[in-house]
C-alpha cells in the first residue's frame, strides 16, 4: 500500500516504474521523483503525509462517500437471540449482550500475541485502532480520532436505545472490568430509561454524505451541551446499539436478508437507522465496521474472540452509579438536517439489493482434491458467471493483505487477465483445452496475488507517486488526468475472500464476497444502483450464474481427470 510502495524499491515494482515512467514523463521529472525518493528524510515525511488510511478511506474531494454504503465491512451471525455491531458498534438483546461486551472489552485490554501468516509474523498495530477510535466528518477530508494509546484511555462505552444515547462507564472504582452480571444490570437501567421512540434521531446524521454531515456537525457543535454529548461518543471504547426485532420473514433465506439489512442500514429511518453512530430479539446479529481503522480480517479475531471465549460470571459487588443520559439541544436547522438525512437514507434502503445463499455441492476439500486453489478456483467462477450474465468480461479486484510489512493494510490483486479472459471466453465452446485455459488462469492468478503480498503491486507505485505530486504542489504529471488512468481503477465487481459484506462505494457495481469452508461455499452478491435509473444491476441472476459456474467447473474436472498439481 501508500506507506509502502518506497520500501521495497529495488523489486519489480522498481523495473515496472522505470520502464513505465520513462516513457511518459521527461527526464527533468523523473531525476525529480528519483531524488525525492532516494531522500531518506522525505520517505520518511511521506510515510506521515501519506498514510493509507487518510488517502483511500477519509478524503473524499471528489466524491463525498457515505458510510453507511462505504468502506463498512459487515459481518452476519444467525446463532445466537442476539446482535451486534461495531467500528465500534453492537446491537443486543438478553444476557448474551454483556457477555459479548465483556469479552470485547477483555479483548481490548489484552495484550495481543503477535499473528503469523506462512511463518511470517504480521503488523499487530490495526488491533490498537479498533477501540477508542472514532472517524470526524471534516468538508473535504475525515479525521481519525485515536484514543486507545493515549496517556488517558476511555473507560466508557456509549449504548444507544430508541435513538438516545448514554455513557456507560464499564470499569469498577478499583480499576476492574464491570462483570457480566452488573453490565445485565446497567443495560436494564438504560432501556427502561428510555422507552420513550418519538425522539429526534440525531444519529442519522451520521448516514449523510460526509460533507452534509460536517456541516451538520458544526451546528451542533456551537452548544455546550451537544459538543459534551459529541465528546462523549467520540471518545468512547464503543457503541452498544440496542435494537428491536425487524419484520418477521417466512424462511431462512429471507432471515438471512433481513440481517444483512439490518446491519447495513439498520431498515430505514422508521426502523433502527437513527439508533446507530456510523462515525463510530430476532435471532440476527452481526459486526458492523469500518476500514478507516481496521481491515476485516482484524474484526473477524475479534468476533472470533467474543464468541468463543469462555467468562466467568461474578456476583457485582459495589453499588452502580447510574448511566449518565447524554442530551442534544436540537434547533430548527438541525431537525431540518435529521428529515433531509432520513430521505437521504430511505433513498439507499430502497436502492440496495442482496442476494445470501449457501453453495452446499462442494467446498474447499474438493478443489483441494484436484490441487488447485479454492480461492483461484472462486475467483475463475466469479468471473465466468459475470461473463454468461452479461456477455463480457469484468476489471474486478480482491482484496489482499500486506500485514506482513509494518503498518501493512489491504491491496488490491486484479484478478482479471489475459489467461482468464480466455477461459472464460472458451468455457461454452466445444473447446477441448478447456482445462488447460483453466489452469493457466489459476496459474496466472496465483503469480498475481504472490506479487502484490509482497509488496510488489504497480497500482500503489503510481498511486504514491501522484500523491508525492500533490504534496510538493508540483506539476502533475498527464497520466495522472488521462482516461486510461481513471479506467484502470474503475471496477464492475468486487470480491472478497471472506464471508464478509465490504458495502458499496459507488452505484453500478457488484460486491461479491465468499467464505469457502470444507463442504459449501458461502456466497452473498449484493449491488447498490442509483434512483431513477435502468436497474442494470440484479444480485439474484448473478448469484444463480456464480453456481452454475460452479457446477459446471467441477463437471469439466471430473470429466476431464488430468490436471496438473498447481496451487495450495
């Protein structure tokens, strides 16, 4: 990624960047980034200037982004009578609650053992992100508000119920977490506090386009009581969302729909969207967060961590001081700004679709049968239903980590390929080197994902070297303003390895995401397109193609039985 595309100058990324670079840019331009790049002390600034998270999640000059539709990562559970959120952000009902809250919150204060990934040890520092942290809308550029190593730590979570807010502190006067049992209390205090549901929903504001809401912000913060109220949020471990039950649905594939719903968007403005903080009993639950702070796999250790580890239920002890209520002095203009940000996210509940199912003829074991790769071989499908559906191929990406290098966050691995467009080309025709093309593709995507792990992915170079022009207000260079550019990073789908939903960033694109597990495949395919428009976009039919691919796939393998060892 930005902070690291100078560390490894001296790989392909550094051939690719001298070929390319000198054929576009003159020689005077170039000895001018050569210098800049070789000054120690200036990557050093760079590394400052340029993080990747203010570049790719909290500027937004262009295009005002949306969080309640934008770089989330959301994450479904259907086991437990139970939900929650986060980034941070829980949603809850019954005892199960407090015990997710006090292994999150045990979770926070631990310290970490450090994570390996084919023996490499991986950059802990995400998980310090997490908690305490919260994202300020600003008019052209978020900021981050970390709080977690500061010389003060928070020592309160903020739970929302009906659209009131209050902070809870979650620590005894000794220094000790609240147990299970006094957080059952305390939440208890807090809902029957508020059962009262005509409130104005200040959250909402939190769904606007990050510009309108900082406008929005301002407002509120010119009262003493609100910019309290805003500190408070702001400076909490976490949000605990308290919602009620969504409509009821006739089966499991619809309860899986509402879910995702309700952790996407929490159903609309009449439903559980103003009981949420974006910045921050149906059986549903799930994890709501944000990649300003963390990438999803972080999220995924920790839902992992309060699931699965056992607490030990104590009897409370000291008397509990009471939830302090938090209060908003809501003028005319910021009620006024609540209505626009309720039909403002009505106008995305509406424009959403989804589509959740279960891939239960083979999983992971049998692609691993007939050595390739389960991902490689997901990916090779993904693309091939998008090509029956359409009669084309997509530019897609997928997500991939570069946490082996310090302060690493996500990359992108473009899937799409010279040896995949044939497959996919040839995959209907009485071609008989079908299998071949298909192996040539897993081929090619596995030397793909190889080279951007190891840092080695020429979408950053460019991209740091345009940011390295901005910043020294130097002349920037053509490529960087020519439709070409602008192409190479616009996708039609994206894909995710994971069972996770990353949102949508933009109308007209497909997020697919997958969790390969031994016997099925988890797949959920969903699509944001923009009112009053041709709907090009339609989940259903291209989650119907994606198993058919599928299918089809392990019909040409089983027919076909020589393949040749490849991937892992």
């Amino acid at each position: 990624m930005l902070v690291f595309w100078a560390l490894d100058w001296k790989g392909l990324g550094y051939r690719i960047f001298g070929i390319l670079w000198g054929r576009i840019l003159d020689t005077d331009l170039i000895n001018v980034f050569h210098m800049r790049i070789l000054d120690h002390r200036f990557i050093k600034a760079l590394f400052r200037l340029l993080r990747w998270e203010q570049f790719l999640y909290c500027a937004f000059a262009k295009q005002p982004s949306v969080l309640v539709c934008s770089i989330t990562l959301i994450i479904i559970f259907l086991t437990f009578q139970l939900n929650l959120t986060f980034s941070g952000m829980f949603i809850a009902k019954s005892v199960n609650e407090a015990e997710l809250v006090f292994n999150v919150c045990m979770f926070c204060s631990d310290t970490l053992p450090v994570e390996y990934m084919k023996g490499k040890p991986l950059c802990m520092k995400q998980y310090e992100q997490v908690f305490s942290s919260c994202r300020t809308p600003g008019a052209k550029r978020d900021s981050l508000l970390l709080l977690a190593k500061s010389s003060n730590p928070p020592k309160h979570i903020t739970v929302v119920h009906n659209g009131q807010f209050f902070l809870l502190d979650i620590y005894n006067s000794d220094g000790t977490l609240l147990t299970v049992d006094q957080l059952c209390v305390q939440l208890e205090r807090i809902c029957n506090s508020s059962l009262q549901t005509s409130v104005d929903p200040v959250g909402i504001l939190t769904t606007q386009r990050r510009d309108v809401w900082n406008k929005s912000y301002i407002s509120l913060m010119q009262d003493e009581t609100n910019k309290e109220s805003l500190s408070a949020i702001e400076s909490s471990i976490l949000t605990l969302c308290l919602d009620g039950p969504m409509p009821p649905v006739s089966d499991e594939r619809m309860h899986r729909k509402a879910a995702f719903f309700q952790m996407f968007h929490g159903g609309g403005s009449q439903w559980y969207s103003g009981n949420r903080w974006f910045d921050k009993e149906d059986g549903a639950r799930g994890i709501h967060g944000a990649h300003t702070v963390a990438d999803g796999a972080v999220f995924l250790a920790i839902c992992d961590y309060a699931v699965e580890t056992p607490h030990v239920i104590q009897t409370p002890s000291d008397p509990l001081p009471m939830p302090q209520k938090l209060h908003f002095n809501i003028t005319p203009e910021i009620k006024q700004d609540i209505e626009e940000a309720k039909q403002h996210l009505d106008t995305i509940v509406q424009n959403v679709d989804v589509e959740i199912t279960v891939f239960d003829h083979f999983g992971k074991n049998a692609i691993k049968a007939r050595k390739m790769s389960p991902d490689a071989f997901v990916q090779m499908a993904i693309q091939l239903a998008y090509y029956r559906v359409y009669q084309q191929c997509c530019v897609t990406v997928e997500p991939a980590s570069l946490c082996t290098f310090r302060l690493g966050r996500l990359t992108l691995i473009r899937p799409t390929s010279s040896a995949s467009v044939a497959f996919v080309k040839a995959f209907d025709d009485a071609n008989k080197q079908k299998v071949d093309l298909l192996e040539k593709a897993l081929k090619e995507h596995k030397k793909r994902t190889e080279m951007v792990m190891s840092g080695q992915n020429l979408a950053e170079h460019l991209i740091g070297l345009m940011c390295q022009a901005f910043e020294d207000n130097m002349c920037v260079p053509d490529i960087f303003t020519d439709t070409s550019f602008n192409k190479a990073f616009y996708f039609l789908s994206s894909k995710t390895g994971c069972l996770t939903c990353n949102t949508l960033d933009r109308p007209g694109i497909y997020d697919v995401g997958y969790s390969i597990m031994d016997n099925h495949i988890d797949c959920r395919v969903s699509s944001l397109e923009a009112s009053n428009t041709f709907k090009e976009k339609d989940p259903a039919r291209l989650s119907r193609a994606l198993e058919d691919a599928l299918l089809d796939m392990m019909t040409l393998l089983e027919e076909t039985p020589r393949v040749k060892p490849e991937a892992n």
